[in-house]
C-alpha cells in the first residue's frame, strides 16, 4: 500500500502540482506515452514506432501535436514560455543538439532523465546516454554497448521490480533515482562522444551512432520515424481519455493553440504555406515558401521530419 500511495504522490508532484504554476505556452518534447498534463502542444517523433518506449506503449496524445525530430525543432526562436523534456534526452543521438533547440525555442523548462547508476542497473537497449548531475550541470556520457551488466540486468528485473519494498524506496527516493534539472534562460551541460575505433574523436558532427550497424552489433534498438495515423484502439482512446481529464484539471478552461500558426519550416524556420491543406486543416501538406519542401499532414498532425 505504501508503494502506490508514494507513487500517486510523485506523480502528482511531477505531473500536477508544479504544472499548475506555470504561465504562458508550454511544450513538451519527446511526449510519449506520459504527457505533460499542462502543455499546450506536444512534439513527438515516433507516431508509430513504440520499441523505444518502456512497455511498448503507444504514445498518447492528449493535446494538438507536431511530428518531429527534437534536434531540428520546428518554431520559432522563443515561441514557448517554458518546456518539458522528460526520459528524452537519454534515448537521442545528440543530447547537446536538442538541448541546444530547447533553449533556443523556450524561455525555461525542466528535463528528467534516469541517473546513471539507475540505468546501469535497468539497462534499456533504447536509453544510449548515461546522465548524471554534477556541480549544478547535466553531463552526459556516450555509451558503449546498450546492456551495462547482463547479470545486473537479469538480477534487477527478477528480484528487485517484483518486490514491492523496492518500489516503496523507488518512488520514496526518486530524486535519487532521477536527475531532475530545472533551467531558466539556458542549459548548463557537456556531452562526451565515444572515439571511433579507428580513433577518430566522436563528436555531434562525427558520432559513432551515426552507424546503425555498430548500434545493432551492440544491442542497442534503432528506430525509425515513420509517416501516417496513430493506431488508437479502444484501450488507447481510453487511455487518452484519462489524460485530457488530468489536463482539463491542470490547464482549466485555456483554448488550445492551432499548431498550424506556430510552425515553421524545421531546415531554415521559414514560413509554411498552408494552401495544400484540407478538410478543416486535417489533411493535406504544408509547403515551405523559402526552400520549397513540402510535409505531410495526417489527421490533423503536421509531420515536420527531414
């Protein structure tokens, strides 16, 4: 019983209680299947690809939502008063990249990762950063293979998540367990890349993820971003259903912006033009009036991958 009163307690720490706070548009980047109750629009890349996601669920959309990569984010400088990154940066190929997009679209904002000695005991093979907190600064270490210990892997999921004592401590404990960076203006961070094993220096421009080869020979998942409608079965839309109640309790009656006037292009933030939609703005594409690329739009989200 202690564990899920500790668990609804964080949960409404990390997911309710702050977010009433919190003025202005709101983004959440990487939203997944645990979005942020108060965001105003969610960006997320995998629609239709859940691997890389605890569980396999599928991503929940319970607010309008933008298909796109977190390093080519595609709004304006400073759209977004404040934005959420939470179990994002850990899963990206270039941390320093996305952070670098988080503060230029927002003001503020808050990221939450696992810290590393947390994941050195989990190891998900779709986690490809280690996190940590030093000094008041996010440090992020490339890594080398996906599992850490497949000894510790094998002893937390059979012993340790099948005791309900470990996740009392857990949800008691959670800040030890998750790094949790609130940050205004900027992000304090650094970001070490593996070496190649040709002993090349790895780097945001020159990165050993850059090969899915090495990733899959390492265990690592590779995803990709696909095009096309959300399958949303009925315990999906019940799911969906649950969270825009939480939303409606932390967000009250504010309208919801229309993504359509946010966006930009994502390879040079041009204007889109909106002539080649449809049906209400549900279908259609949107083309970018400098470098003429054009994106698709499916059930009313504008995919904006390059």
């Amino acid at each position: 019983m202690r564990r899920y009163l500790w668990q609804a307690y964080r949960f409404y720490e990390r997911k309710i209680a702050g977010a009433r706070r919190i003025d202005g548009l709101v983004l959440d980047v990487g939203s997944g299947n645990s979005p942020f109750p108060r965001a105003d629009v969610l960006a997320e890349k995998f629609l239709l690809d859940d691997s890389n996601r605890i569980w396999g669920r599928k991503p929940i959309l319970a607010a309008p939502t933008v298909a796109c990569d977190a390093e080519r984010l595609p709004f304006r400088d400073g759209t977004f008063d404040f934005v959420v990154a939470s179990h994002l940066l850990e899963h990206v190929d270039r941390p320093d990249r996305v952070m670098e997009e988080l503060s230029r679209v927002g003001k503020a904002g808050y990221i939450e990762c696992p810290d590393a000695s947390y994941d050195k005991l989990d190891s998900p093979p779709y986690h490809r950063w280690f996190v940590q907190m030093r000094d008041g600064k996010l440090v992020f270490t490339q890594k080398d293979r996906a599992v850490f210990d497949p000894g510790i892997k094998d002893l937390t999921h059979k012993t340790l998540y099948k005791d309900g004592g470990f996740w009392s401590t857990f949800w008691r404990h959670l800040h030890s367990f998750f790094v949790m960076y609130w940050w205004e203006g900027s992000i304090d961070f650094e970001v070490h890349y593996l070496d190649h094993p040709d002993g090349r220096p790895g780097s945001a421009e020159n990165s050993i993820f850059d090969d899915e080869n090495w990733l899959e020979e390492h265990g690592f998942v590779v995803v990709e971003a696909e095009e096309g409608a959300p399958r949303s079965g009925l315990d999906q839309r019940l799911l969906e259903a649950f969270w825009k109640f939480l939303a409606l309790v932390v967000r009250g009656p504010r309208p919801y912006p229309s993504v359509f006037d946010l966006v930009v292009c994502p390879l040079d933030r041009a204007e889109l033009d909106k002539g080649g939609l449809a049906d209400g703005e549900s279908t259609g594409t949107l083309e970018c009036t400098s470098c003429g690329k054009r994106y698709s739009v499916v059930e009313g989200i504008p995919y904006l991958l390059t």
